[in-house]
C-alpha cells in the first residue's frame, strides 16, 4: 500500500497496458497474472506513484496503479524482478523477487560522493557517524531491475476497468480473503471499531497489495532504495529526492525497531509489508496492533491491519460514510469534462452534479458532502461511472489511482458477500 504520492490518479491505469488491453489475450496469461498481480500491481504503482507526484504518505502500493505494466513484463518475458516474485508467492521475504542475473552481476555501490553527501546530511539524526552510515550504504546495489520497474510503461493502451478488476476479484485471492478475514476476525473488526474503516477495506487493500502476504516483494530494501536514490534512471521525471527520504526513513526506521537494514525485503520501490508500507509511512502510520509492544507490519497481521486502517483515517477516512454512489454521468460532453476535471478530488454537491446533468441514486442525492464523478474505462466499450465520496478519496491516499481504489472496494465487497453468505 502504500507510498507517497498523490498526484494524478488517472494517469496511472493508462499507463498500465497491460491488463487493460482488450487486445490482450488474457485468459492464457491470468494464471501468471494472477500471482504475479499481488506483487506486481503493488509494486508497479507504488513505482508510478512515486514518479508521478510529490507524494505523500502512504505506504507505497503502486500495484494497482499499473497493471498494464506488469501484465507486460509479465507476459514479456517475465524476469523483472516484482514479477517473479509474484511468481513465485512465498512468505514474506523469500517470496520474492529473483533478481535477475544482470542484478546479481550488479556491484556494491561503495562510498560515492553522493553517499557521501548523503551520509553527512543525516548523520545527526540517525546519531550515528557519516562513515558509519556512508560504510552501510556502500554495500547496497544498483540494481538494474530496479532501475527498469520505475520506468512509466509506455502510453497508449486502451484502459479496461473490468480487466483491471478481474485481475483482482477472481476466485484464488477471494479463497485467500476468505482465509485471511477468519484468521483475524478479532483484529479486523477492532480495527474497524477504533478507526472506522471497515473488515472489508482493509482486506481489500492487503488483497490487491500482497495476495494476503504472499507476495511481499523480494527486493532488499536497502537496494531498491539506493538505487533510486542515486542512480535513479532518466528517461523520466526525477524521483531521487523522494527516494532519498524514503532511505533516510528507512534507516530511521531500522534504527527505531531493531531491524536488520541489510536483510528487509519488499517491492522494486521499496514497500514492505502485508501493505506495502513505504518506510516513512511505517514510521508515520504502522501501529502495534496485537500489543507486543512494537509495530511489524511484516509478520504480525494484527499490525497490518490496524496500520492499514490507521493510515486511512489519517487520510480522511470517515465512518459509516459509502466510498461510492451510483451514477450515471452527463451526456453532455463539455459538463462531463467540467465534472471529471478534478479528479478523484471530491468537489461537487450533489445538487451541483445534478444541475450539471448528472443523475445520481438516492443515496447519492441525499450524501451530505461533496462527490467526484470517477470515470473507469471499458477499453473500446463505453466508460462506467461512480460518484465517490470522501472515502472513496482516502483511499486513493493509499496509491493514486481510481482504478486502484475501486479494485479495493470491488474485492472488499465481494468478500463481504461471501462471508456472509457462508461461501468457502
Ligand atoms: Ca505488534
């Protein structure tokens, strides 16, 4: 989940051709797609997030955001990194990401002069000496792989939101909800009566970041981050002094807890977790949810999950509010675009989108606050609309991406329905 950057969320899902291809066979390809789409939409978006906009605070979940890329490499060939942890779904660290052989080739970074300078800048606040921190850094490595996964995947593909969904709300990961949501039914329902946010959101967002924890991410931290944060590759929008932060927070964050900063393991873009935390959103926003006294978002679902909730109602989150009203948007296309131009932010009354010729159901009608009109398109098929709320907004918080947010609420709810229905 999590990272930090909120800016554009529609641009995200263009840029992810891959599972929004209509053109793309992807019934043959859904078996990889699916294990790999744990790990791979996490990663990809937290990577798009990054690179997008100053990002803000979540944990980095980027998943979402792209699916198009990681179906591509997927189907590519296959080797990033991410990708092949999704794979390979295995617990935490393992699962994951082989990196490929050009990574294994990849030397230590040493004592640069950017590590240097880095060491120096952050040696007060991590207490420590600038050779104690330039000796850590210098075993980090850049890691092509890396360097490849941050890359916008190429423009131009056709969005589809019901590929995009498939890819999450299919039977393996919705047996794995299921599973997850009786393991820790006690955590899930107090994290819901201390924050507000529901079972169903929170398993929604651990189900489209990590397939329920297992798939993690293989990438050591300490390099994913180095390697954006000084060998960041051009061709693209300059996300180093993010990245850079992100490692200063990460060695906060070692310090803090007692972990191993040279054995962490997570996504391309350096998330960790059962949500994809990036390190300055776990050190923000990760709570200890089962009372052993420290945060671990990496083995302690009780921790993930009231981290996860934690995190939303630090972005807005608001109890008992819908994420989204039924909608059918304007036919004309100048009020269409007047209603989509500011995004996923909520901006409209319900009187105002009326009057723009929206119609929205009674539920919508009667919603106190303001709305956005969200687009998802259908690929070559006519687009499909919500109205979302406040809510529907902080998740967004999460990873900046409509598309990523409807996913959540997708697999949330029929998780839900599952559940109560008493289907295994
Ligand atoms: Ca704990």
């Amino acid at each position: 989940m999590l990272c930090a950057r909120l800016p554009a969320i529609p641009r995200q899902p263009s840029r992810s051709p891959i599972l929004l291809q209509p053109s793309i066979p992807r019934r043959p390809l859904l078996a990889l797609a699916l294990l790999a789409a744990g790990l791979l939409t996490a990663p990809l978006l937290r990577a798009q997030e990054a690179a997008s906009a100053p990002a803000p605070a979540q944990a980095a979940s980027p998943a979402a955001a792209n699916p198009a890329a990681a179906k591509k490499k997927h189907s590519a060939t296959a080797r990033k990194a991410p990708k092949a942890k999704a794979a390979k779904p295995t617990r935490h660290a393992k699962g994951g990401t082989a990196p490929g052989s050009a990574d294994a080739r990849a030397p230590a970074l040493g004592q640069t002069a950017a590590v240097l300078a880095f060491a120096a800048e952050h040696a007060a606040s991590l207490n420590q000496t600038p050779e104690q921190i330039a000796a850590l850094l210098a075993q980090a490595r850049i890691l092509p792989s890396v360097q490849r996964l941050i890359m916008p995947t190429p423009a131009g593909t056709a969005k589809d939101w019901m590929a995009y969904r498939d890819r999450f709300v299919e039977p393996r990961r919705l047996q794995a909800g299921l599973a997850f949501w009786e393991a820790n039914a006690e955590a899930l329902a107090r994290a819901e009566e201390s924050y507000g946010v529901p079972a169903e959101i929170v398993l929604g967002i651990i189900g489209v970041e990590t397939f329920y924890g297992r798939i993690m991410g293989g990438f050591r931290i300490l390099d994913a981050l180095a390697t954006l944060s000084f060998d960041f590759p051009t061709g693209r929008s300059d996300r180093s002094p993010f990245f850079r932060e992100e490692l200063h927070q990460f060695l906060l964050l070692s310090q803090r807890d007692g972990l191993d900063p040279l054995a962490l393991k997570g996504s391309y873009a350096g998330a960790m977790g059962l949500g994809q935390f990036m390190p300055g959103s776990w050190m923000r926003h990760a709570v200890d949810f089962d009372g052993d006294g420290h945060a671990d978002l990496i083995n302690s679902p009780a921790d993930a999950i009231g981290s996860v909730a934690n995190f939303l109602a630090q972005h807005g989150w608001q109890r008992a509010l819908p994420t989204d009203y039924t909608v059918a948007a304007p036919a004309g296309t100048a009020e269409r675009a007047q209603l989509l131009a500011p995004d996923v932010r909520p901006t409209f009354t319900p009187a105002q989108m009326q009057a723009l010729g929206a119609r929205l159901s009674e539920g919508g009608q009667e919603h106190t606050g303001k709305l956005a009109l969200i687009e998802l398109q259908m690929g070559d098929a006519a687009p499909v609309y919500v109205a979302g709320t406040d809510n529907f907004f902080a998740l967004t918080r999460y990873n900046q991406s409509a598309y990523y947010a409807m996913a959540v609420i997708s697999l949330g709810r029929k998780l839900g329905q599952m559940r109560r229905a008493g289907i295994e």
